[in-house]
C-alpha cells in the first residue's frame, strides 16, 4: 500500500540506531506516522524537524503497519519558529491539540488552519485569534463543539455576550446578565466573521473559554494535565495583552440557560 501527500511535521523520536519515527499532520491523511530510514543523518536532520512542510510519500505491506516515509522538504520553517519563545510554545502547543485527535483520521480543514497558523507566531498577538478558533475546532471534531451562533434561550442571535458552562452555548445580555458572575464571557471576534485583529481583552477571555471546555472535556476524562506548552505560551501573550495572567477560575454550574 501507499500514498502521497503534503504534510507539517509535529514530532519525531529516534528508532534504533540510523531510522527516526517521524509524526506528521497531512492534508488528507490526517495525523499518521511512519519511519524514516536514516533520518539520523546530516542530510536528513534539518529536514526532520518540528514545523517544516514537506511532501510524504508513505508505504506499508498491509494499512495497519507503521510503514515506512520518505520526504521531500516544500518549505523550511522550523529554526525561525525556534527563535522565539512565542513560536517555540505556539509550535508545540498546536501539536498537542493535534494529538487529540484519532490517527489516520482525516481533517483537511485542520489541516490547513495549522499551515495558516504556523507561519503567523512572528506576530503572536495576531496568531493568538486564529490560535483560539483552532481549539474551537478541536472541540467541534472531538465532539464537543460550542454553539456560539443563537442564545440557547430566546433562539436569537442578538447581543450575543455569554457562553454557558453548563451548555456550551451562547447567551443573549438580556438573558445572561442576571447570571452574569456565572457565566463565561463571549468575545465579540468570535461571533464575526474572521478578519482582523481581536480586542487584548477579547483575546484573554478567548484563551479562558477554550481551556474551561478543554479541560472540562477532553484533559479530565482522559486524566491529563493541560499542555504545559499551552499554558507557556498563553502567559508569554499577557504582557502583550496588558494582562498579568489568564483567568483560570471554574466557571458556576447550575445556570439557568
């Protein structure tokens, strides 16, 4: 069996003494990994590493085995994400989400938000908007997407300014204010189109959300702690955003809407 495909490598781990297993995230193949025979060498090493693109071709005898890749590097981008903490945390920030997800499952809009977004964290304060709605889409893939286009009690999408801890879904000011000191905050960029750059402080209750329902339901099931590379990079953005730190407190339940 075999294909062909384009990816973005998300890690590596050495194999026995010449090979590397090497983890990509493809367009049409989802995340999958596969060895890469003498990827130890001089030649090979700056190829394989974190945050480059590169054309795959992978072949196995049979789908289930590991297989085996080899590739051709398109675009060389991982010794300038090195060069900045924002790039360093954002690159491994964004792998850990895709780890989420099942291998060999096929997410070809993911796909291209990460290409989209590893080429922006020279401009973390940009990044960080597209950063938020990547995590979003995490949820929506994983089965926990947010509702955040009509307010789960009037069926309106007026004055959206609430996100229910309880529902994950948007709630009008008039409905959520009695509740207000239970409730999340929506960010208004989240609720326009895309474009632009997004209020700091829309920014800040944007990082609050995604992690409320991250760790509501993906890192407590599944008894993780939240990426250490998400919470550095999310602390490197405060200072930038004229905040200290990220609001982390849990959110009331029992919440009428």
């Amino acid at each position: 069996m075999d294909w062909s495909d384009e990816g973005i490598i998300i890690g590596t781990r050495r194999h026995g003494e010449t090979s590397v297993i090497v983890e990509l995230m493809t367009e049409r193949h989802g995340r999958h990994l596969g060895l890469v025979r003498g990827g130890r060498s001089r030649a090979q090493r700056p190829v394989l590493l974190a945050g480059n693109s590169v054309h795959a071709t992978w072949r196995a005898r049979l789908d289930e085995h590991l297989g085996s890749y080899t590739l051709e590097p398109s675009t060389f981008r991982a010794a300038r994400l090195m060069e900045t903490p924002a790039g360093l945390y954002g690159l491994q920030a964004l792998a850990a989400l895709v780890r989420l997800l099942p291998e060999r499952d096929p997410h070809p809009q993911l796909y291209m938000a990460l290409t989209t977004l590893v080429d922006l964290f020279e401009d973390p304060v940009l990044a960080a908007g597209l950063f938020v709605r990547f995590e979003l889409r995490i949820l929506e893939e994983l089965g926990f997407g947010l509702d955040l286009e009509r307010c789960v009690a009037t069926g309106t999408n007026d004055d959206l300014a609430y996100v229910s801890p309880k529902s994950g879904r948007a709630v009008s000011r008039s409905a959520g204010d009695p509740y207000r000191d239970r409730m999340l905050p929506l960010p208004g960029f989240l609720v326009a189109a895309p474009g632009g750059r997004p209020d700091n402080s829309d920014l800040v209750d944007a990082f609050h959300l995604t992690g409320f329902f991250l760790a509501r339901h993906v890192y407590e099931p599944r008894g993780l702690p939240p990426p250490e590379a998400r919470e550095r990079f999310v602390a490197l953005l405060m200072p930038a955003l004229g905040a200290t730190a990220a609001r982390s407190g849990d959110a009331g339940e029992g919440v009428s809407p």
